[in-house]
C-alpha cells in the first residue's frame, strides 16, 4: 500500500518569463483545502477561526494571509485555505481537527492548480481572458473573485501592487490555460513593446 501519492506538476514548465513586462509561475508544493460552513454553523466556524488564527473569514470576495495561511472567499459561506506544504505540512487533518465540527473539510490539494501572473502587463495578459474588471481602482491588494478565463472557471484574487494575481484552475484544465497564457503574452516578449 502507497503511504502517500506523488502529485505530477500540472503544468508543462515552472515559468514563463516575457522580459520585464510578465512573469507566469506555477506555484507547485501548495496545499488547497476548501471548508464550507455547516448549516447554521457559519457564526460559530467564523468566531473559531479567528480565535485560532487570528484572521476573519472573508464574506465578500477577498483574500487575507497570517503566518503562511492564506484564505480566499470561494462562495456563499465557502473559503479555499492555502498553504505551502514546507510550511503546514498537514493543512487538511488541521482544519478537520480545528474546524470539522463547524464545516466540511476538503482537500483539493489534487484538484486545483495555482498559478501566480506578475509584472508591468499582467493586468493587461489577464483582460484578455477574464470578463472581469482587474483595474487597480477597482481591483487592487486583497481582492478575489469566481470567474473565467479562456472559457475555464477559476478563481482568482491579487496578492501584491506589483501585481501580482494568483489563480486557482481545476488541475485537468492547467495546461490548456498554460498554453493560453503563453500564446497570450508572446507580444510582451520584446521588452520595448507597447511600453
């Protein structure tokens, strides 16, 4: 019996680099646990939460961070945990143990990919593909939302003014928006264009 799976990496090549205009990376060794509120338990998941981590679950679109864990509003009384497995090696078997009382814990360490867009275009590699608003007047540091991209669900959400985004794709669909995204930033390859 296998002790543990090796996860293959979702997508083709760790980075994507178009000089100085985008940077495209595959976050590999990230552990993606969703919890959904049980019914009527989301008050008391909430108030459990921010006593063991110090953080509030977002109601609204949004990502916060402490100490490594970062949590994304993922729907209605639903959130994504993320982590780095260096970090908290066993974020699922935490969570239940914490929080399994209050909410449904799910790992979906093996479902999703994570990959993070930064640099000078990447708000402008990433309108071509969302139909969402990613101005920085209107979505800056902290910001998440459910969307599409190229025709594939996601979720995504800023991380920094660089900027930096971070996007969550089901793993099957990884190297469809890989290729996407590099078909998409090969304009931004010569670091004169369209400055």
């Amino acid at each position: 019996m296998v002790d543990q799976l090796i996860t293959l990496p979702a997508f083709p090549a760790p980075s994507i680099e178009r000089a100085d205009q985008v940077r495209i990376v595959a976050r590999e060794n990230v552990q993606i646990v969703g919890i959904t509120a049980r019914e009527r338990e989301t008050e008391s998941l909430v108030l459990a939460f921010r006593a063991v981590y110090g953080l509030d679950l977002p109601m609204k679109p949004a990502r916060v961070e402490k100490d490594g864990l970062a949590v994304v509003w993922a729907g209605w009384h639903q959130w994504l945990l993320m982590s780095d497995v260096a970090a908290v090696p066993d974020l699922e078997q935490i969570m239940r143990a914490d929080f399994g009382g209050y909410a449904a814990v799910v790992d979906h360490s093996d479902a999703r990919a994570i990959v993070a867009v930064s640099g000078r275009r990447a708000r402008d590699l990433l309108a071509k593909g969302v139909s969402i608003d990613l101005h920085p007047r209107v979505f800056t540091t902290g910001d998440a939302a459910a969307t599409a991209i190229s025709h594939v669900g996601m979720h995504i959400w800023q991380t920094d003014e660089k900027p930096t985004f971070e996007l969550a794709v089901p793993r099957t669909y990884a190297d469809s928006l890989w290729r996407w995204m590099e078909r998409a930033s090969a304009e931004y390859q010569n670091s004169d264009s369209l400055l």
